[in-house]
C-alpha cells in the first residue's frame, strides 16, 4: 500500500441511475501517518444541467469548458492505484465514481465497502458529534474550509482523518476489503489528455466578447450581417450575454468574416433601432438603452448620439424595449433547479395564459433556465432548434407584466 487517496465529488444531484453525474473531483494523497503529500482537482463537464448549484456554486459557464470524466479517468486512476480510498461518506462518492468508471466501459472496485469512511468512522472517535463533515471538523476543533468545493472538502477530510488517526489509530485501519480495492488491477488508461480545469475566482469577471472579434480579417465580398442582427436578437432578449451567447455572437461574427469595428458598427446600429422603437425615452427606457450599450461594449458618447434625432434606421432589426415579452398562448419551457419553486411557477405561467411544455419545438417562445449557460437536454435542444434560453428572473420578469 502506498498511503491513502482521499477522494470528494461534487455532483449533479443523489443518485446516478437517474443521469446525475460527477461534476468536480478531487484526491488528496496522504502517507500512512496522515501527513499530506498532494493534491489533484478538477471541474466536470457533466454534459447536462448542474442540479443543486446553489449548493456546490458551479456555474455552467465553468462545466461547460471543463474534460469530461473520460478525458481524465487515466489521470484519476493514476491517482488511486495502489492506494487505500479514504472518504467523508464513502457510499455516496463510491457510487458515483463507480457510475462514471462504468459509462466508460471500465470496471472498478468501488463498493459500499471498498474505501475507508471518515464519516462512519467519526461515529466511533467522535460519538457527540453530528455526522456532517462541516460538523466533524467543527467538533475536531479544524478550521472552516470553503465547503462544497471538491477540492476543499477532500482537503478538510484529510485534515479530518489525520486528527482521527493520532486520536484513535486503531479506528482506522485498513481492512481486507480496503486492501483489495487498493490492489485492484486497472487498465491502462491515457493520462494528460487534457489540462485541468479550476473554478473562477469569485470576483472574475468575463473579458468582454468583442476582445475575441480580430480587428482585420480578409475577404472577398462584403458580408450579410443579418444572421449576426438574429443572434443578437436573442442574445439580449433577457438583457445578459451568457458565455454561450457570447460564443454564438464571436462564432457568427468569424463565420461572416466580420471586423471588430464592422461588429462595433452593427452594434450602434442596433441600439439606434432600439432608442426609435422605444414609444418615448422615459426613465425606464433610457435604462434599458444603457443596459443593452453597456452589454454590447459601447460607451455613454454613444447613447447620447442614438438618442439624437436622425433618419431611420432602414436596415435593422426590431429590438425589444426592455427585452422579453411574453403573450397568451406562447409556448415556453421551463429546465434546470430554479429559484422559485417550479410547480408553483408553472402554475403562474398557465394562470397568465402561457403553454408551458416539457420539451423544446421550433414553435417555443423561450426556454427559461436557472442557469443560461446550462448543458441540459432541453437547452441543448433549444440552441439547436434556435429557440433563446433566458435566465428565470427575465422570465419572471417577463411573467409578471402579464399578470399586470
């Protein structure tokens, strides 16, 4: 045995047999006094929706560009090979790595029994303590950690382990089950595929799509920028520019061979269209003007000069003032854990005359996620069928200028 593997996930939701999947994981190597000796992380993509995000707090933007459990299992295994698996409630994460190996066609020696549990264990060394690794580590006496990160829970679990294992050594012996996991033969499996991929600082903020429009490109005719006008369309009918419609609007542009300053001038040009649909600048215009400039990368000189009269626009969209607005009898669909309980959202939507779906058509109004960049089927299905996802507060939004 060459130490021990301390192992967390963070995941999609309880129980894999109903398609949820690991969406971060991290191993904390510990040499047989419990002494720390390293680290490997990393987020998921779990090619769907992330369930509970206000618990484990990552963002589809984050998933979405993070290997899939494939793309690193020979790393992971590289991590546990010879190693006794030690976790804060073993079953839980046995039986979502046991999920995941097999989907790759790899079998693992994952059961109940298979990986040294802290939890269990903390119930024999810490008997007045609850069984929550926030609350083992409480009564530990160990610091706080950011909890609900893979990373920093394995950590903590480490820390955990080693505080047990000077206190009660004989709790925490191997046992033939855990030996016979540790010895298991894995395959050989491709290792450094592809990097790791960390969470986004808390204060990250997305560099600005129009950074990633080149400034020159060649071509041979001048381009039709209407299929740039629809993405936009969509992109800002719920007043924000995901990281997936960001993508979608720098994709068009390169298709269309657009130039970043033929991309700044289409934006003017959309908000011109936008200041004249508004009926009149009120307060609440003139805010949604200045919301859309500021997501389209242009400044208050700008917003000044829409807003002087001038002859109209004559090849433009027809934006929205103040984004999405829904009508009796539009199709929409709702996907992802949301804020506002869903059934009691429904039920509003079908009391102001909505048709609330449970899949995606070309006739949807909208697809309303909790998360805009989410990976889930209906999402999917949305941006393939060109149907806009908005966020839940524009729909809510949207919902309850109907209800007035």
């Amino acid at each position: 045995m060459d130490g021990f593997a301390v192992v967390d996930t963070e995941t999609t939701g309880i129980d894999p047999t109903h398609r949820h999947r690991i969406a971060e994981v991290a191993v904390v190597h510990l040499d047989a006094g419990g002494a720390v000796t390293g680290e490997w992380s990393t987020l998921l993509n779990p090619e769907r929706d992330l369930g509970p995000q206000a618990i484990h707090r990552i963002t589809a933007a984050e998933a979405r560009r993070a290997p899939r459990f494939a793309d690193v299992a020979g790393d992971l295994v590289q991590r546990l090979r010879g190693r006794v698996v030690v976790a804060h409630n073993w079953p839980f994460d046995a039986m979502h790595l046991r999920a995941e190996f097999t989907r790759i066609g790899v079998d693992s020696p994952f059961d109940d029994l298979a990986g040294l549990c802290t939890m269990r264990a903390a119930s024999v060394v810490m008997p007045n303590s609850r069984r929550s690794l926030v609350a083992c580590c409480t009564t530990a006496g160990l610091p706080a950690m950011r909890w609900h990160t893979a990373r920093d829970d394995a950590m903590a679990a480490s820390a955990l382990f080693g505080h047990m294992l000077a206190q009660a050594p004989e709790v925490l012996q191997p046992t033939d089950e855990h030996l016979r996991a540790a010895a298991w033969d894995w395959p050989v499996l491709a290792r450094d595929q592809v990097p790791t991929a960390q969470r986004l600082p808390a204060d990250h903020v997305e560099p600005h799509f129009l950074a990633r429009v080149v400034p020159w490109l060649p071509r041979d005719e001048e381009p039709l920028v209407d299929a740039y006008f629809a993405v936009l369309d969509d992109a800002l009918l719920d007043r924000r520019i995901s990281v997936t419609d960001a993508d979608a609007l720098v994709g068009v542009a390169l298709r269309l061979g657009l130039r970043r300053e033929e991309v700044v001038a289409i934006h003017h040009t959309y908000l011109r269209a936008l200041a004249q649909a508004a009926a009149g600048v009120g307060e609440r215009e003139l805010a949604d003007i200045g919301l859309v400039a500021e997501l389209l990368g242009l400044d208050s000189a700008t917003v000044a000069d829409v807003l002087t009269p001038s002859a109209p626009v004559r090849v433009a969209p027809s934006p929205t003032v103040g984004g999405l607005v829904l009508h009796p009898g539009d199709k929409v669909v709702l996907t992802g854990m949301m804020t506002a309980d869903r059934d009691a959202l429904t039920a509003r939507a079908v009391a102001a005359g909505l048709r609330v779906m449970t899949t995606v058509s070309r006739r949807t109004r909208v697809v309303a996620a909790a998360d805009p960049d989410t990976m889930s089927v209906k999402a999917k299905d949305a941006r393939v069928l060109g149907v806009p996802v908005v966020t839940e507060e524009s729909f809510v939004r949207a919902l309850a200028a109907m209800e007035s």
